[in-house]
C-alpha cells in the first residue's frame, strides 16, 4: 500500500509477521526517510472456561529499530586485579534486545568475548593486561542490528622496565662509544619504560655516582674515561635492567693551537707513546722541543 494506512479483511492466519512502513518527511534540514515495524500476533483464547472452544485474536505490536549503540565504562583504566563494568547504551529498541561484545587484538582481529541477551552489561572481574584493548558492542532485535563504535580499555598494570636508552649531550660517536673533548659540559640521560615508573642509578666503572634519570658533568677531564652504566628498577616488581656505554674524554690540543712549529721527534717516538699508555698525550707534547718550520 502506499497510502498512510493498511487495511486487511478477514485477517487470515497468514497475516502475521512483521510489517514495515516507509515514511518520507519533508523537514527544514530537508527530508528524511524513517521505517517502521508492526509485528502482528495471533493468540488463542478459550471462550469458555473448561471448553476447548477458542477464539482467534490478534495483537498489533510496535516494533521500534534498535539505534546506533554506545559504550560507557565504569573505568577505562582500571588498576590489575580490580573490575569493570561495561553497558551498551541504546536510544531506543523494542525489547527483547541482544547484545554481543567484541575484543579486537593488536592484530585487528575481532573475537567475540560474552553473549547476553536482555542485559546491556557485561562485567570484566579480576582484570589483567589481557583485557586491554578495543572493545564494541552489537545490539540486535527482531528488526534490525546496530554496531557501537569502539573504545579501549587501557588498563594500569606494573610492568617493566625496558631496556634503558641513554642519550649522551653533546652527541659525538666513535667506533668505542661515545667522545667528548675536556672541558665540556656532558650529559647523559637514562629512559626505560616501566609502570611504575624506574627508578635510575648511574655507575661509573661499577661504581655508584648519582641517582636520578640524568647524570651531568661538567667541565669534564679525561680522568672521566670509562664506562657509565644506568641501571632502570621497577620497586613495584623487583625488576631491573641495565645498559652500559663507554665514553673517552680527549684533550683539546691540536696543531692549531701552536701555529708555526712541527715536532719531527714524534715520527720517532710513536713506540714509546705506545708502550707508555698512562702519560697523557698532551702533556707529552710540552717535553718536547719545539722546532721552527724549515724554511725552503
């Protein structure tokens, strides 16, 4: 039919079902098309109490579409061990209604984690990092089916640490670690996430010398060569990890520095500098005599 109303004579049993009407409304934001749904019912009286006489009813029921669901938490980061409530909420829907919650894994597959019909709730007891993740609801009814947008569960679980990064300011690599030049100002700064968050313990050669996230010295000597370890704990768990780097300190010294004189004994006492290790290079230099460059 096309005309607002629907009239069927000598209603046959056939007639029951869903009926669908489409309607198109002309509204100042333009028009717009609604679908509504009858389900018509018939029943079996008895006329007569005692009697297997029966008269046939039938009963018109208004069957609204469920509307685009959405999820409200109790908690969206919950602390381990404690639990959440989740309620697919819905505008309207003729009951009975059903509702399917999914999971979706860091791999983007969906699995669908409880079934419950006629209850917008599904609870999460006892929660742990399993539980994390994007979560959407699915309400369905004899009409129609609608999918909630997802919405992730975070979670507060201790865990950690990772292994430490240290970055190393100024940043200056060599084929044994890490360089500065004397005098400098060096900072290193240690990052390992963690919850809760590490707690940081700066070793040189094996030896604690701070603690804190960042260690700085300044003007360094090359008495600082050596190995700097940052050690990340996490007191919640016990747990620690560790990462060492070396870093060598060199003089400032150089040819520019003395302009006009060369140093010919140093061709010939490259072996001794290498058998004598301890005596600073720069400090070598000022024994030696200083020539004047021969003039050609």
């Amino acid at each position: 039919s096309n005309s607002a109303s629907l009239s069927i004579e000598k209603l046959p049993l056939a007639a029951e079902g869903v009926y669908t009407c489409q309607a198109l409304y002309d509204t100042p934001e333009g028009a717009k098309l609604y679908y509504y749904y009858i389900f018509l019912r018939h029943i079996l009286q008895p006329l007569f109490r005692g009697l297997s006489v029966t008269r046939l009813h039938f009963v018109i029921i208004l069957i609204v579409p469920v509307t685009k669901p959405y999820i409200v938490m109790s908690d969206s980061s919950p602390v381990e061990g404690t639990s959440v409530t989740m309620r697919c909420g819905l505008e309207n829907g003729t009951g009975p209604i059903n509702y399917i919650w999914e999971q979706e894994s860091r791999e983007s597959q969906l699995t669908t984690v409880a079934e419950i019909y006629d209850d917008n709730r599904f609870n999460v007891t006892d929660v742990n990092r399993n539980h994390t993740g994007w979560y959407r609801c699915i309400a369905s009814n004899q009409v129609n089916q609608q999918r909630s947008d997802r919405v992730k569960l975070y979670g507060s679980f201790p865990v950690g640490p990772d292994q430490p990064q240290i970055g190393v300011t100024p940043y200056t690599v060599t084929e044994r670690g890490y360089s500065a030049l004397e005098r400098e100002t060096v900072s290193l700064l240690c990052q390992a996430s963690s919850n809760p968050p590490s707690q940081y313990v700066w070793f040189y050669n094996n030896s604690q010398v701070f603690t804190g996230p960042q260690y700085t010295i300044t003007r360094i000597l090359r008495m600082h060569t050596g190995h700097y370890a940052c050690l990340a704990q996490n007191t919640y768990l016990n747990t620690r990890s560790r990462k060492t780097i070396t870093l060598t300190v060199y003089c400032e010294c150089s040819h520019k520095s003395l302009p006009g004189f060369w140093w010919p004994p140093l061709l010939f006492l490259q072996p001794v500098l290498l058998q004598l290790p301890q005596v600073p290079f720069c400090n070598f230099l000022h024994l030696l005599p200083l020539t004047p460059f021969p003039s050609h």
